[in-house]
C-alpha cells in the first residue's frame, strides 16, 4: 500500500493567495533520455525531482486541456496530515458545476501536506509555492475566464495517453459513467447495457428477458445512481457462464448477491475479537465459504475496488463473478485485480471525486489524474484495481466520514498486505501514483524504496509503471541513481530478499534473523506516524492473529500486543538468543526502541526440537522443562568495554559437583549493571544437554510467584556446566 501521506522535504509554507499567482516561463522540455541517463548534464546539474524547486511551470490561458485529464482548483493547503493524510480546512469554495462534473472532471478541494522530518527541515528556506499548482480547465465550459494554468513538466508515459474505452465496448467513458439513470430512464439504460455488454458476446439484452424489467426499476427508479455505478453493480450478472445453460432470472441473481454480501461482512466483522484480529479463516457459521468453490479467509478481501471498466468504486461483493455448480446452485468467484503500489508526493493535491463517489477528498500528485492512472491500467491488463487514495478512506472534513475511517482503519490497515498478496498482480510505482520513473531521489524520504508502508506491499514478480517514452520495463533495473551511480537493481536487493522469504513468513517457518532482518528493513524508512512500522512488522510476519491498528497507540504497547501473536520459534530466539536484557516493561524481550536501534548482540540459532512456550495474560513468556542451575552463582562488573562502551561482568559459578565455573557476560548500552547474586537458567534442548544459558534475577511478580529477570544470555562451551546440580523448572521469565 502505498504511503498515505504527502511530506515536503523542506519546511515551505504556502499563502491561500500564492495559488493564483502568475505563470512563470517554461522550463525547457527534455528529452524522454534525460531521465534515465545518469549522464545527462541537464538533469543532473538540476534540482532533486524531490523538492519543489524542480517543479516547473507552463501553459497559455487560452489552452482547453483535455476533459479526461482536466481538474478544477480551488486555492487552499492544509497542513498537518498525518498517515493516510489529515483533515482537510473547511473552505467556502464555489460549487462545481453540474455540467462540468458529468464531464468527469476531478475537482481539487485543497494541497496535503505535512511537516518537515525534522528541525533541519524546517530550517530550510522557502520555496515559491507557483510551481506545485495542478493544471486549470479553462473555463471555456461555463463561459467564464479563469486564471492561466499552471502544470508540472514531466515526462510521457505513453501508457496513460490512449483514452482506454475506445480499446474495448465494456470500458466506458466517464462522460457516460456520469449520465444519470433517472434521466435515462429504464429503457435508456437499458440501450446503454446492450451498447456495452452486448458488443462482446453479440447477444441482446430484451425487456422481456427473466428480471432484466424489475432489476431495472429498483434502481433506475429506486437509487439515484449515474449509469456507471449501476454498470459496475450489475454487469456480471449478464456473465455468459452464469446463463449457460438457460436464461437465468438477473433480478433474482441480484437478490442473492445482495444476501451474499450480508453474510460476507458479517463473517468479516466476527474476524474481530478484542485487540485483535483473526486472519486465519472465515466464519463457517455465516454460511460464506461454502459459497466459494475454494476456502479463503474474508478478513483479507478488500472493502472496495476500482471497477476499471465502470470507472466507480464499488464494494467489494459487486466485483464478484456468478457461476452455478453442479446444483445449478449460486457460486461467486472472487475478482481478478491489480493492487498498486506507491508512495505520497511532497504535494498532494485532494480533490472531490465522482469516481469514489465523493465520500473523501480523492488526494493525487500534482499534474496526475484518476483518468490517467486509469488508462494505464487498463492498458496493463487489470480489470478491477486496488489503490488507497480511492479504496481507502482517506481524511475528511465531514464529522461522519472521519467516524467511518478511524473504524475502518482498526482492520483495514493491518490488512493491507493481504490485500496485495491476493492481487493477481502488483503494479509499482517509484515516483509516485502516475508519476513518471526518475533516476533521482531514490535515497529520498519520499521515494518508493523508503517508505513504510511500501514494504508489506511487495510480492515476486511485481510490475513498475509510470515508465517514461523511451524507457522499456527490461531494462529498468539498469538504470542508474544520478546521486551515486548505482543501479535500481542494488537499490532493490534487500526488498527481492523479502519477497523471496515471504512464502517462510507465511508459514511461520522464520526465526529470530529473519525477524532482524525485517527490523533492519523498516529502521531505515520512513514514517509518518511510529506506529505504521509496526503494523507494517505485523502484516508481513502473517501471523494469525494481527492487532487492530490504532493510530493513536504507544509503540510499546502495540509491539507488545504483536509479539503475543508471534511464531513460537521468533519467541524462543527474542528469550535465548538475543543476549540483553530488554529495555521495556519486559524483560525477557527487546522493547521494540530497542529493536529499531539494535543495541544488543545475538547468538547463533541451534536446531530446536521443540517450541512449547506460552505468553501469558500478562505478557510474561513460561517456558517449560528449564534447568536452574541450584549452586551459588556471583555477578560482579569488572569493567567498562573501550570500543563498545559497554560494561563486562564476570559470573562465578559453583556447586557440590562443579567447584568453580567463570565466564563473561556483556551489558547492552544503558543497561543498569549491579553486582548481586543472580540465578542460572538454561534452556532444555534435547532432555539431557542445553546450549544457552541465561544468567537472571529472581524476583515475585504480581501473583506470589518465582519469576526470573532476564540480565544477559550466553551460549555455553564449556562441558562442565552441563554436569552441574540443577532442578527442573517451568520458568516465567518477566
């Protein structure tokens, strides 16, 4: 999932009035060469695409752009939006024109942007604000003038040019998705279905056909819907493999779609359980897998995609295909789509849209529209999308809407990357949403390879887009980052490396390196709110039980939920072989601070032949089957380590069998460090032998019990522990 926030690079702040500002001389245009040529003098001498000094402006007044790519602007910003962006600032804005939004023209409501990273940032010189306004319709089409336009220079993606409804009849324009059925009437729309749909199969939808006459009146007449969003509701049901063997009642069909769908977000809303969410499998006693020809779990579906061809957005349960079984009985078949991958501009420009049916400011990159995202997509095979800006709720001004998106957020954002998983593909954008490929900023805070929220959305053999004229996807990995001379293929070789372990992840088969691995993935992006990581960190270890996402969480005790959910094997290398103590509420385990900054050593994982711990009610970890060591063990800090500045203390150890053991153990930075009797746990492998040995306090916790603070763990070489006196315990470690 792409990132849901638009952050400058510099601290600029923009005046209301700055929008309307005049146009400045075009900056020359460049060739489709220059942007993936390292070499090229003109782009590498010029600004990062980055930073707002590199968008440029042009256009002539009197210039009609075409209505598909078209938006309205109205001059305001808001600042401050926060993950999935913020609430827009109410403004007292003209309305649009009815004509002009039956023309499929997006209106802008307003430019998201956030705060600088950090104080540096907001250092930095402003930047004249001119160059980040989206391009303006001239208002040839309500005979008014308008101020001159104004766009960003970018290059042609050719895929994006070519108006997709003329490639097939079932892709319509947005002119006729916005007609209105009323105005059709039944008999309108029903001219309109036989243009569309009876074009591929060739055969005509009548009147007179089983339902077609009721379904239509009950939404014609029913709903106030415009032609596209009825289109995108009902066309599967004139699917030729649902009448293959007769004519079959559509309005009837429609009815068990209907019922279907009741039972499916029922199923979806008993997925949540207290704190969490269930990812395992569907509600059997909702009676929805039986209605698919093969098990999945309904947690992971999508609340809503893009019908490509319709050009609306639509529940989920509309984009589902019919088919009858061997009992001539209703099976719906879940949609091939295409979920995209991206990450947030600087500017994001949010604009009202009747292609999500203006639920929520739709927020888009400067210069880019829905219109043209679409027609790539088309192009590139999809027939149903999943993208964030129009499937997600995003921030609203409207009390209700920011109701719906903080309920919706809880399950959708741990699910995102289901969502992507389930895609018959994924398509990436680097720039941005329809931006074109750059071979600059790749080390940026907002670039692709550096967002959050941009890794729980890859997948094995995922496809880029927004490739500039000239450039083919072959030959994308060569190309080379102007800053450092290094190719996109190196840049992209620790998310390869993941999506090559995702099928591990999956199947909870990764131990304690992977998880590091991942920890070291994510420590060095960027987010906008510290909780994302760790929602990221959870939706990519697939773990069966997932925390419901709230944005307003402390990080340690959403990490703390995380980890009760986590494979047993992850949970036996945070106890034995993470080597410090944890700096949290818990000890026996790295706070998640601690993990991001990875102030502590790990030991060498053994074969475990079994993983039996259990995480308590309150989170502390038993482990069964442990050798406390009964002689007299001695823990004394000796010194401070010079390089690592980190204390050395030295344990003795003996007992009626083994007179005198010593052996080293190191404090991580900021550990407390006290000399004091401590206790000695091993971990039990086989039954008569053990590897780590964990050296700990002994202390009651909160119910009268014997529990043991974990101070450090090391792997034990000498044979003469293992003949040491000890008893068998089932330890809690706190």
């Amino acid at each position: 999932m792409a990132e849901r926030v638009g952050l400058p690079d510099k601290g600029t702040v923009f005046e209301n009035d700055s929008l309307q500002g005049g146009v400045t001389a075009p900056e020359p245009e460049l060739s489709p060469t220059s942007l993936v040529d390292p070499l090229s003098k003109t782009r590498a001498d010029s600004a990062p695409m980055d930073q707002p000094s590199d968008l440029a402006t042009l256009g002539e007044s009197h210039c009609l752009p075409s209505l598909a790519t078209s938006r309205v602007t109205t001059p305001f910003m808001i600042t401050g939006y926060s993950t999935g962006g913020g609430p827009p600032v109410p403004h007292p804005e003209e309305d649009v024109s009815a004509d002009l939004r039956n023309t499929g023209v997006e209106a802008v409501t307003g430019a998201l942007l956030v705060e600088p990273l950090d104080k540096s940032d907001e250092d930095a010189p402003e930047e004249s604000p001119s160059a980040a306004v989206e391009a303006c319709v001239s208002s040839e089409l309500d005979g008014t003038s308008s101020p001159a336009p104004l766009a960003r220079v970018q290059a042609r993606i050719p895929l994006q040019d070519s108006p997709c409804w003329r490639q097939s009849p079932r892709n319509i324009s947005p002119e006729i998705a916005s007609l209105k059925c009323k105005d059709l009437g039944v008999e309108g729309v029903l001219r309109r279905f036989n243009q569309v749909l009876a074009g591929d199969s060739g055969q005509e939808i009548l009147m007179s056909d089983p339902g077609v006459e009721p379904l239509l009146e009950r939404l014609v007449n029913g709903e106030d819907l415009d032609f596209g969003t009825l289109y995108a509701r009902v066309r599967h049901l004139w699917d030729s493999e649902v009448h293959r063997y007769y004519l079959r009642d559509v309005d009837m069909l429609y009815s068990e779609l209907i019922e279907f769908s009741n039972r499916l977000y029922a199923a979806k809303s008993a997925c949540v359980t207290g704190h969490f969410i269930d990812r395992s499998t569907g509600d059997l006693d909702q009676g929805v897998i039986t209605w698919f020809p093969r098990k999945r779990c309904v947690i992971s579906w999508a609340r809503r995609l893009w019908d490509l061809r319709a050009h609306r957005v639509i529940p989920y349960h509309f984009s589902l295909s019919l088919s009858p079984d061997q009992f001539d009985r209703t099976i719906f078949l879940p949609p091939h789509y295409h979920a995209v991958s991206h990450s947030w501009t600087d500017i994001m420009l949010a604009g009202s849209s009747i292609v999500n049916g203006h639920e929520w400011p739709v927020p888009l990159p400067t210069g880019v529209t829905l219109e043209a995202v679409r027609n790539e997509l088309l192009n590139l095979g999809a027939e149903y999308a999943w993208l964030d800006v129009v499937c997600l709720r995003q921030h609203s001004d409207s009390d209700a809407s920011e109701f719906d998106r903080v309920q919706e957020w809880a399950v959708d954002i741990p699910t995102i990357g289901a969502i992507y998983e389930k895609a018959e593909q994924v398509v990436r954008y680097y720039n941005g949403l329809g931006v074109p490929f750059e071979c600059r900023g790749w080390s940026g805070p907002r670039h692709w390879l550096c967002r959050v929220w941009t890794i729980q959305e890859i997948r094995d053999g995922s496809i880029p887009a927004g490739l500039p004229e000239g450039l083919e996807a072959g030959d994308l990995m060569k190309q080379k980052s102007v800053e450092d001379g290094m190719t996109l293929e190196y840049y992209l070789r620790p998310v390869m490396d993941l999506e090559r372990n995702l099928s591990k992840l999956e199947a909870g088969l990764i131990g304690l390196p992977a998880v590091m691995k991942l920890a070291t993935e994510l420590k060095k992006r960027f987010a906008t709110n510290p909780i994302d990581k760790i929602a990221a960190f959870g939706a990519l270890l697939r773990t069966s039980h997932i925390p419901l996402y709230k944005g307003d969480m402390d990080p340690e005790d959403a990490w703390d939920l995380l980890v009760q959910q986590m494979p047993h094997k992850i949970l036996q290398g945070f106890l034995w072989l993470v080597c410090a103590s944890g700096k949290g509420k818990f000890k026996w385990k790295p706070s998640w601070d601690q993990l991001m900054c990875g102030d502590f050593d790990t030991l060498q994982a053994e074969y475990w032949t079994r993983c039996n711990l259990e995480i308590l009610n309150n989170n502390f970890i038993c482990q069964p089957d442990c050798r406390l060591l009964t002689g007299h063990a001695q823990l004394t800090w000796k010194y401070s380590d010079m390089y690592w500045r980190r204390q050395i203390g030295e344990v003795q150890y003996s007992d009626s069998v083994v007179h005198e053991l010593k052996f080293y153990v190191t404090a991580c930075l900021g550990q407390e460090c006290r000399d004091s009797t401590v206790r000695l746990v091993g971990s039990d492998l086989d039954g008569w032998y053990f590897r780590y040995l964990m050296v700990c306090k002994e202390v009651k916790h909160s119910e009268g019990k014997i529990g043991y603070e974990k101070i450090s763990v090391v792997y034990v070489m000498d044979s003469a522990i293992q003949k040491a006196e000890y008893q068998e315990v089932d330890a809690i470690f706190v």
